[in-house]
C-alpha cells in the first residue's frame, strides 16, 4: 500500500544515506541494520523496494554531478522523489547491458533483469557496462545513471510473478538504442572498484534474512516452543556477528550472508512445524514466511554466496 512508504517519507526514513552534508540524519551502521531488520519483521515486500531507494541517494551524494545533485536529492530525500536500482546488468560476467558511448551521452542495448518497485518509484539508478571492453580499451568500466522509471522509447516492461514481495512490482526492462544523456549520468566507474563498493550492499541485504528469522522466532515463542526459540536466537546472534564482521573481511561475507538465510529458511520451517497444519492456510503468517525465506536465498544474491548456500543446503 501506498500508505506504507508515505508514512516511511513522514518519518524521515527516505533521507537516511544522505548524511549530515546534505541534510540528512546521521545513522551509524548499527542502527541502520537494526532499522532493515525490525522493517522486514514486519513487512519484507515494502523494505525490500524502500532500502533500494537509498542505493539512488547514495550516488546522488556522491556523485561530481552537481547539477544532477541539486535537481533531485532534496526531493530524494524526503520521499518526494522515489528511487530504485538495476544493477544486475552491468555486474554479471558476461554484462547483460552495455553502454555506448554516442554523442552527448550513452546508448543502452541489454536487460536488467530484476528492477523492483516499478510503478511505485519514480526514478531509476541504471548501471551498465562500457562496449569500450570489447575493443579492448576502458576495460570493464561500468557507466550509471539516473532515468525516469517509466515506458518511454527504447524500453521494454517485462512484469514478473514472483511466490514472495510479489507487491514490489519488480520487472525486466529490455533496452534498445536507448539514450542515456550525459547530463543523467552520476559516474563511470571500474568494475573491480564498483563490486568493492558493494560490500555495504551486501551486508545490509543480509538484515532481509535476519528480520525474517526475527519473526519467526518471535511467533515460535509465542506458539509455546520458547526452548526452540531460545535456540535460533543463539544462531541468530550469531550470524549478526558474521555479517558485521565481514565489512571487515570481504571475502567472509558470501558465507555469512549464506548463513543468515539458510537460518531464515530453517527458522520459517521450524515456524510451519511449531503451529501445526494451519501453517500452510493462506492467511496465515507461517506459510508466507516460509514464502519470504525462500526469496532470502537468492534475493541480491552473488555467485560465491549461492555456492556457500547449496554447501549449507
């Protein structure tokens, strides 16, 4: 419902990766992962397409754009202007979309496969890899952008069912000959420094899984199995610790964030056996949470996690 993400914009919780230069609030990393995981305990479709917003604020903040900057963050930020992202074109070995460079800005010729929040964000952060890699110049230089979230000429509107967060609207968009004016554009970027720049993304994405074992835990304990409870909290604390750690050490982080949705799969499981047959009702909440868990296996996934996750599997 629309309600949820304007009571999110009243609240403030649009501007939170602004930062105090820009206007925003300070939120430490602590508090910003407490923030995802209690939003996705309670609803993980509306904080799945929210926390996106805060990718397109980010490269707002950053970007050397200034005049990009000056048209958008304000409104970015206090919910005015709703954001998403698409970078799962530009990220894969082979890309999925290309950019190329053409007079006055980028044509864009691929896919981006999954694109949440269509129909309910207005503007899109695009990441896309430079065809200058193919002639061997400018090797795996990623270019991004920011364009209206929107049919227009050169796109394509693929809509997808999904079993979970089915209400964020998440699409594949096709792009043919599609312009991308330089004036759009927040950064080019390498790709090594663009997947370093990942790792915050990573672990936050992680609080989707957490928050989902958090209400399962939540209603194990109030159906009457408190010892079951107990138990995947000790898990749960300590996958909070591996995922923290792994901003640290990056090459631990595909495990630990392996480990939290393994956990939120078992923990929804355990949840369907704790409440009995009326677990797999449709109204009830143990049948979508199981629903959710699975979206946690491969939601933002990345190749070394899927393979950390059939090991655990």
């Amino acid at each position: 419902p629309d309600s949820h993400f304007l009571l999110l914009a009243d609240q403030g919780f649009y501007g939170l990766a602004a930062g105090q230069p820009h206007g925003g609030v300070e939120v430490d990393l602590p508090s910003l992962a407490g923030i995802l995981e209690t939003l996705s305990s309670g609803c993980l479709t509306t904080t799945f397409t929210w926390m996106q917003h805060h990718g397109l604020v980010r490269a707002l903040t950053g970007t050397t754009n200034e005049a990009l900057r000056d048209n958008y963050l304000g409104a970015a930020m206090r919910g005015e202007l709703r954001g998403g992202v698409a970078y799962a074109g530009a990220i894969p070995q082979p890309p999925r979309l290309w950019a190329t460079a053409t007079e006055g800005g980028w044509s864009l010729n691929g896919e981006a496969p999954f694109v949440t929040g269509w129909r309910i964000v207005d503007l899109l952060l695009l990441s896309a890899r430079n065809t200058a890699v193919a002639m061997g110049q400018s090797a795996g230089r990623i270019v991004s952008g920011v364009i209206d979230a929107a049919t227009s000429r050169g796109i394509t509107v693929e809509e997808l069912q999904m079993v979970a967060a089915q209400g964020s609207n998440t699409v594949r968009l096709y792009f043919t000959d599609y312009f991308l004016p330089d004036a759009q554009v927040t950064r080019e970027i390498s790709h090594e420094d663009f997947v370093a720049n990942q790792h915050l993304n990573a672990r936050l994405n992680g609080c989707l899984a957490t928050g989902v074992t958090t209400r399962c835990i939540r209603l194990i304990d109030e159906a009457g199995a408190a010892e079951v409870a107990r138990r995947l909290q000790a898990e749960l604390d300590a996958v909070r610790i591996r995922l923290d750690a792994g901003l640290d050490h990056p090459t631990t982080l595909p495990a630990a964030r392996a480990a939290a949705a393994e956990l939120a799969y078992r923990s929804a499981g355990a949840l369907v056996v704790t409440v009995g047959s009326t677990g797999i009702l449709a109204r009830q909440h143990a049948q979508r949470l199981v629903r959710e868990a699975t979206f946690t296996l491969v939601a933002a996934g990345r190749p070394q996690i899927k393979a950390c996750l059939v090991d655990l599997l």
